[in-house]
C-alpha cells in the first residue's frame, strides 16, 4: 500500500462513507464538547482534516488486514495532509485531470466492489446507498487522488538517470538488496475472429431498431433501456452516458455518427464499430467535445463459428510446421489483429509511455498466459478461444518466440530494472523534498495531542 502523497485503494470505501463531511467541519468544531459530531484535527493552508476521515480509513484498514507503517492515528492525517499540499500546488500550476477520466476510474472501482461483495445489491446492503449514490461520493475522492498523482508526476518528470548513475548504485547494492526479476517471456500471437452469422447480425439490429421506436413513441427513455440492455457496462450503469469526449476518445464509426448528430430529441441510425452495434443520442455538444449516450448490443458468436475458426488456425499451425512459411509471415498475411500484424505478429506491452515486447506471466492475457507457461521457446501452440481488450471473442494461436527466467538483476542484463530502481529513487527523494519545502511556507495547525508523533515529513510542528 502506498504511504506517499495519495490515499490508498485499499482506503477509497471508507473514504467514500465520508464524502460531504466537510462543509460541516467548522460547525462541528466549534460546538460545545458535549455536542461535537464531529473534529477539525489539523488545518493544512485553508483546508480541514476531520476525525472523522481519520477514524474511517483506521477502521477500513483494520478490516482488510493493512498495516500501516507506524501508528495510524498519525500517518493517516499525514497522509491526508500530504495530498492537501499537492492539490494545493495542481491548483496554482493549473494541473488538471478529465472527468472521462474520472468517471473511468470510479467505474473501475465500483465494478471491483461489486465483484468482491457478490453483486450489485449485496454492495447496496453494504453501503446502504445505491450505487448511483456510490458513485457520486467517489467522484471528489477520485477526483482528489487522480490529480494528486498527476500533480506528482509534473514535480518529477524532468528527472533524469545517467548510465553512470546506474552502475554507481548497482555497485554498491548489497547483495540481499539486488531486486529479483520474474520470468519474462516474448510472445507473438496470429488470430482469427470467428464469422457471425447474418441471421444473429439481423436479431441485434431488429433490437436496436424496437429500442428506437419505443424511445420516438415516448414509451420509454433512452436511458432506462441502455441500463436494462446496453452490453457496455462503463456505461450502461449510468444510463448509456458518455462524458464530454473528443473525437479521437471514440472508435472513428462511432465519432463519425456521433459528432454529426444535432437533435437530442433523435435516436442515431444504427451504427457499427469495432466493439458491437450502437444507437447514439446527444446530450449536449461542449466547443469540440460531446456528451453522449449509447446503447451497446454485441452479435452472440456460434459454438459453430468457434469450431471453424479453431480448425482453419489448426489447419495453419500445421502448414508453419511444415515449413510452408514462418510464423512470422502467417502474422504478417493471416491474423485479424491489427495491433501485432505489422509487427511480425509480436505482442506489445504497455506499461505508462512506455512499449516493450516483455511480459510478466500476470501482465499477459489470461488465455495466454495459461498457454505459454509449459511451452518451450520456439514452439507453436494448439489453437484457443480467448476474449481480446476489445470484448471480442477471438481464436489465437501463439509462438514463444523467447523466456527468460526469474532471476536476481544483473547491470548486464537487466540494465533497464536497474536504471527504473534508481530513477525511482531519485523521484522519491524530489518529492519529499518538495513536500518538506512545501510546509515550511503553508500554513499548519495541528491539534496538540498529535504533536507527540513521529511523522515521516519535518516541519508540521511549528
């Protein structure tokens, strides 16, 4: 669990039970001891930390098992206290982060808890709130945590490692500090999307073409049937909508229906994309960005069509084995995955800004994953059925094009782990650095009894 400069995951459900709190902060503080509520505890610049925020987080942590690294009745305010400073400075440098982007965040986050308790109503029962309560009490603390993060990166994007740097600090590494590097493997994958029939593409459309005329006839809204039928699930939970966006957030069929679209009151002609069929109403349109809603129906793929499309890829494998072309050049000609295709097949990690051919076994697709863990370098596996990023059920075949095992770094081989570590490092050490700085120049009040504490940043006790 992150200590430094954000909330944890592991906090955001106990943080969410307190969203709203603040604006009755300072009435809490201020009324006679035997009818407090509630506690102003410290004050970072103009903003207030509750007991209450406090307390929420300890208990949430407790109930999970966390460990906090020292006494969490005083690494918490810090924590909270911590963010307040960055958000602090996101404001001055006009740091901002995208409501998509939060709204994607909070739907991750609720589709997690919604896993964890079994369902959307025993997570309801939980919280005793809807979901659509849940959501609107995550949306500051997202908010709050996604620019703090943001605000984080700017303090240390313009740090730089030099090769020197990297083999001084390797140098003098103890030996049971040297980080271990799980197995990494290089896989290059040809696929083959099973055919839908035209009988199946005909029931989507004659749906979608029912949902349209039930919304002209005023029987029904637009966005109770994309929460009853849209098969998108970021947001069918909120009534089909998408958040101001801009063009090239969309797949380019759907953004060409989209932005032409004028009248809220019209349902769009039924649209294609990469991810299904869609029918698309405005919202509202915002200088370059657009508010939509949609509902999502994907064409359901026969046991059939799988069957076919495995046999063709086994048919395939066959003729690589043979010698009749490589892998490489059945990638290049055959696959229908246009992310590997121009690249001789090989899949692409990406992690951050940055694009390798090397993957843990946990960063892999499931699917694949299960397959390349007992294969040997250069072989072909039998053909598989897998869901792709998209939602699409795809066939597969890959090739371990290379593995290498779990071992200790090494400056010769592992070069880049070890340049990541001390960039890592160097980061740290800017931002407590900042954050030290920081405090000396904002103004703090802490109430005394947490003046006893070790906290990890000097200069809170003025």
């Amino acid at each position: 669990m992150k200590l430094k400069g954000n909330l944890c995951f592991a906090t955001l459900l106990a943080c969410a039970s307190m969203a709203g709190v603040d604006s009755a902060a300072q009435t809490a503080a201020d009324s006679s001891a035997h009818n407090v509520v509630d506690e102003v505890i410290w004050v970072v610049g103009d903003e207030p930390i509750l007991k209450s925020e406090v307390e929420a987080m300890r208990m949430q942590a407790a109930q999970e098992g966390t460990r906090w690294n020292g006494d969490p009745d005083c690494v918490i305010p810090e924590q909270l206290a911590v963010q307040k400073l960055f958000l602090h400075q996101a404001a001055i440098d006009s740091v901002e982060v995208t409501e998509a982007d939060v709204q994607g965040q909070v739907d991750n986050y609720v589709e997690y808890w919604i896993q964890q308790a079994g369902s959307r109503e025993k997570l309801e029962e939980y919280k005793k709130q809807s979901i659509s309560q849940i959501r609107n009490e995550l949306h500051d603390i997202v908010h709050d945590q996604m620019t703090t993060q943001k605000m984080r990166e700017k303090l240390v994007e313009n740090i730089k490692v030099t090769p020197g740097e990297v083999r001084r600090y390797f140098k003098d590494m103890p030996q049971d500090s040297i980080p271990f590097v799980p197995t990494e493997v290089e896989v290059q994958i040809i696929t083959q999307t099973p055919r839908i029939e035209q009988e199946e593409i005909n029931r989507v459309k004659d749906e979608l073409r029912s949902f349209t005329d039930r919304i002209n006839k005023g029987e029904t809204s637009f966005s109770t049937l994309a929460r009853l039928y849209s098969e998108d699930p970021g947001s069918a939970r909120s009534g089909g909508e998408i958040d101001y966006a801009g063009r090239t957030t969309f797949d380019p069929a759907f953004a060409n229906v989209a932005f032409n679209l004028t009248d809220p009151k019209k349902v769009s002609k039924i649209v294609e994309s990469e991810f299904g069929f869609h029918i698309i109403q405005l919202i509202d349109k915002r200088g370059d960005k657009i508010k939509v809603r949609h509902i999502l129906l994907k064409p359901r793929i026969s046991d059939k069509a799988v069957s076919s499309s495995l046999a063709r890829l086994d048919s395939i494998r066959t003729d690589i084995t043979k010698g009749l072309f490589t892998f490489e050049e059945g990638a290049t000609v055959i696959s229908d995955d246009k992310d590997t295709r121009n690249n001789h097949g090989l899949m692409s990690n990406i992690m951050g800004s940055a694009r390798t051919s090397k993957f843990r076994m946990q960063d892999l697709p499931p699917e694949v994953a299960k397959v390349v863990d007992t294969m040997k370098v250069g072989e072909i596996s039998a053909p598989f059925s897998m869901i792709n990023d998209r939602g699409k059920t795809v066939c597969a075949i890959v090739k371990l094009k290379n593995r290498v095992d779990g071992h200790k770094a090494t400056i010769t081989e592992d070069f880049q782990v070890m340049k990541d570590l001390v960039l890592g490092k160097r980061r740290e050490e800017k931002l407590h650095e900042w954050v030290v700085d920081k405090i000396k120049t904002t103004y703090v009040r802490i109430n005394d009894r947490y003046k006893d504490c070790k906290f990890e940043y000097q200069g809170w006790i003025k």
